[in-house]
C-alpha cells in the first residue's frame, strides 16, 4: 500500500521551502487571485498542468475532467468558465488535449451504463460529427490522436459560443482561446492554432 503519509512531509518540506525563499508567499496569495490563464484539461494523472506549463501557484485556473469536454449542459465547466472570464478576466483559455487519452479510445468502446458511459457520449459526438475523416485512419493510435485534436478544436468552439465569452470578447478582445495538444511520449505541448507560431 502507499504510504499517504509522505504527503505530508512533503508538503510540510514544500510549504517551509516557499517561505524561506520567498517570504509572504502565502499571504501574497491568500489576499488574492489573478491568474492570466484558465486551462481546461483532460484528468489523466500523467498530464500535470504546473510541470507541463511551468507555472506557480496563483497563474493558472484549472478545471479538469474526463476527455476535456466543454458541454453546454454541464453546468460545473459552464460556471468555471464564466468565473475565469467575467470575475478573474482570465486573457487566456486553454484546451489541452492529450495523445493517447483513455477517454478518447473509451468512447468508441462499449462500456456499462452509468456516469462514465454518460459523459463519454459527449465524446463520441465529436467522433460521430468526423467519422467519414476518421475512419480513413487505419492506425488506431494515429487515429486516436486525431480523434483528441479535433476534440480540443470542437471544445474550443463550444467555449467561442458561450454568452459571457462572447461578450467579454467583444468588449475586451479577450479571451484568446488555445488549441493545445499535449504529446505524453515527449512531454512536448504543441500549439494546434496553426496561425500561432
Ligand atoms: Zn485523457
């Protein structure tokens, strides 16, 4: 069994780090937060938002969820975004997919009824909508990694659409919205926006 236990110490090692190299570090942040980027990640336990974007405590705002999915009836990544825009007037929204999601792969596969079998619906629909361009791909791996890029593509629709983003675009010009594909074989982020350089 895993000792949970050695999160403690490393907090308690983490926490006296911070303070001695960086005094009211804490305080700093207990006041407030201004993060500059919301990012909208899938869960999977080998995609870290701090290390992959290499980021501190207090930049980034982080919702995560199976598959990265921006659903117009899921009312938890909905409030999340409206906060990030209209309260934290985040500049930047991030959707990063990943290669090799298990998500991506589960929502072609039969799964039992219940929540996940629910949620992976939303998924397929991006499939269902490609299907003609995805079925050319006789590499399953290849094809899945396409299947996650036009996910991240079609999510960040779905954000582009939502009233307060709307809104906010045309009274700030921001957020900017990013397409971002993690590669878990490198560790290299790529930016699918391909008028970004
Ligand atoms: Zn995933």
């Amino acid at each position: 069994m895993v000792d949970y236990r050695k999160i403690f110490v490393h907090n308690r090692r983490w926490a006296k780090r911070k303070r001695t190299l960086h005094p009211g570090f804490f305080r700093r942040h207990f006041n407030k937060q201004k993060p500059d980027f919301l990012y909208i990640g899938c869960s999977d336990s080998r995609v870290s938002v701090e290390k992959l974007m290499g980021v501190d405590i207090g930049e980034v705002f982080v919702h995560r969820n199976i598959a990265n999915i921006v659903s117009d009836d899921d009312e938890n990544v909905k409030a999340v975004i409206q906060y990030a825009v209209e309260v934290l007037k985040v500049q930047h929204i991030v959707v990063a997919g990943h290669t090799g999601c298990g998500g991506i792969k589960a929502s072609l596969e039969d799964c039992s009824k219940g929540a996940i079998d629910q949620w992976l619906q939303k998924v397929k629909k991006v499939y269902t909508k490609h299907q003609k361009r995805l079925e050319k791909i006789e590499d399953e791996a290849t094809m899945l990694d396409e299947f996650s890029k036009l996910n991240v593509l079609e999510q960040c629709q779905n954000i582009a659409h939502l009233d307060c983003v709307k809104k906010s675009i045309a009274n700030t010009g921001f957020p900017i919205i990013h397409p971002w594909m993690y590669d878990m074989s490198n560790g290299l982020l790529h930016d699918l926006d391909k008028n970004k350089k």
